[in-house]
C-alpha cells in the first residue's frame, strides 16, 4: 500500500495530440526551407516515432531512409541546425493556440493540486516546447503549477531509458513508489515503469496499437465528468473518468 504524492506527466500525446500535426509539421515545414525533398506523410511519422527526439529522429530518418541525400562532414552540426529551426517553427505553430489539451489534463491536474499532490513533467521534448504549450493550451500560469520539469537534453539517454523520470524523481525528492506516471506510449511506459513507477496509460492516435503490459491502466482518454473514459485494460474501480480518487485506489494496490 503507497500513499500518492505526485502525478508525473508525460507531453506530446499524453497532454495534447502534438505529435501529427504540430512536430510533424515543424519538421517537413522545416525540411522544405532547407530545400531538403524530404517529407515525413502521417503513416510514415508513425513509423518514426519509435525514434524519441527530435534530433534523433532526423539522423535515423537520414541514415536509415535516405541515404541518398549527402551528407556533408558537419552532419550532426546540420541536425542540430535543422532542429533549432524545426523548434522555432513548432513554438511558432503551438502560439496560435490550435492544440488543444486533451480531455480531463486540466481537470485532473487542477484536482491534484487541491489534494496537496505534488506535480511533473518527465519528456522527450524541450523546455522550451513544454513551456509554449502549457502557456497557449493550457493557461498563462500553468507552467508554475508544476514543482518539476525533466526534459529534452538534461539526460543522454533518452526514452525509453529511465533517465529522465530518474531525474524527475531526484528533483521531486520522492521514492517511485509515491508517484504515478501518466503516458501515452510504449517508449515512455518503458521509461516509467524502468524507473520503478507505475503508470497509467491514456492511448493516443499513434499508439492505440501498442502493447501496454506493464500500465496498471489503459484508457482512451483521462475522460470528463460528462465525457466517460472507456477502459482498454486493468481496473479502473468503476470510475468513469482519472480522478485523483481512481490512482489513490491504483496506489493502495501497489
Ligand atoms: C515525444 C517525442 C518528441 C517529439 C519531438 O516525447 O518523441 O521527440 O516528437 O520533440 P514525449 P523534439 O512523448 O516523451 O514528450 O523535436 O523537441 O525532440
Ligand atoms: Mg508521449
């Protein structure tokens, strides 16, 4: 039995669908400024995102897919390049406040906060990204609700290594065993659960499809008052939607 003390989120899929038509925007916007005939279609993004981060994803993309482009001897200087402009243009995309929090994000982080439950962020994504899109789709304070942000380059490995949710346990100063991860996808389930959390799981359009035997629950979504949740897998107590309530009751089983 654990008592809960602080909800760790992950960012893209998990707080918003950023990935198809934010991220995948940025980097074919930023392809085609580079003059590069590269062009990254929603099946085969999907296919990609098995890559985390950005820079990495471009590097795998090119010597894996194209290797018929050239590369020239300052390639890992280029990605990096290419990945400053793909951040500007994402920043530039998620300013005009089309991405939208996912259902039940707010609510729930807002009811955390009148438990006293400590809050974070452990990602893949830059600072900088999570700070623009809890400012433009969340509220203009958002971002000062959480105790904790792990993200982007603080650690080598990136997900599905443990690392950085080894780091946001660090910062929060907590044992894993009084914090829950909320994520979207396999790569970060594997970071989580590596790091000893458990997990609750709130599929996303890339990875309704992807296995999720360590999650202690699996949704469609975090859900609403009047917008239940349906129930991929595990027990979710007869709750409707991720209540504070409903990952006290996960917690008391651990
Ligand atoms: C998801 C990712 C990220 C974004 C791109 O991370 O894999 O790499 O697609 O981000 P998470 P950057 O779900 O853990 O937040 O281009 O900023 O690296
Ligand atoms: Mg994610």
């Amino acid at each position: 039995m654990a008592t809960l003390k602080a909800l760790i989120f992950d960012v893209d899929g998990t707080l918003a669908e950023t990935e198809r038509d934010a991220h995948r925007v940025a980097f074919n916007d930023t392809f085609a400024k580079y003059h590069l005939d590269w062009h990254w279609s929603e099946t085969l993004y999907g296919e990609l995102l098995a890559v985390t981060g950005g820079k990495e994803r471009i590097q795998h993309y090119w010597e894996n897919y194209r290797q018929d482009t050239p590369a020239p001897n300052n390639k890992i200087e280029l990605i990096s390049q290419l990945h400053r402009d793909k951040t500007a243009r994402y920043n530039e995309i998620i300013s005009q406040g089309e991405i939208a929090l996912r259902p039940g994000v707010k609510r729930l982080i807002q009811e955390a906060r009148e438990h006293g439950l400590s809050l974070a962020i452990s990602t893949t994504t830059s600072m900088q990204n999570v700070t623009s899109l809890l400012q433009h789709s969340g509220s203009a304070d958002m971002l000062e609700w959480f105790k904790v942000i792990a993200a982007g380059d603080i650690v080598a490995a990136k997900k599905p290594a443990p690392d950085i949710y080894l780091v946001a346990l660090e910062q929060l100063q907590l044992p894993p065993e009084a914090c829950i991860a909320i994520e979207d996808s396999r790569n970060g389930l594997q970071s989580a659960w590596g790091a000893n959390i458990h997990t609750v799981i709130t599929v996303s359009d890339y990875t309704r499809h992807e296995n999720f035997n360590e999650a202690s629950l699996v949704v469609d979504q975090l859900g609403e008052v009047d917008q239940p949740f349906t129930v991929l897998a595990g027990d979710a107590f007869g709750e409707q939607y991720v209540s504070v309530n409903l990952l006290q009751k996960l917690a008391a089983n651990w």
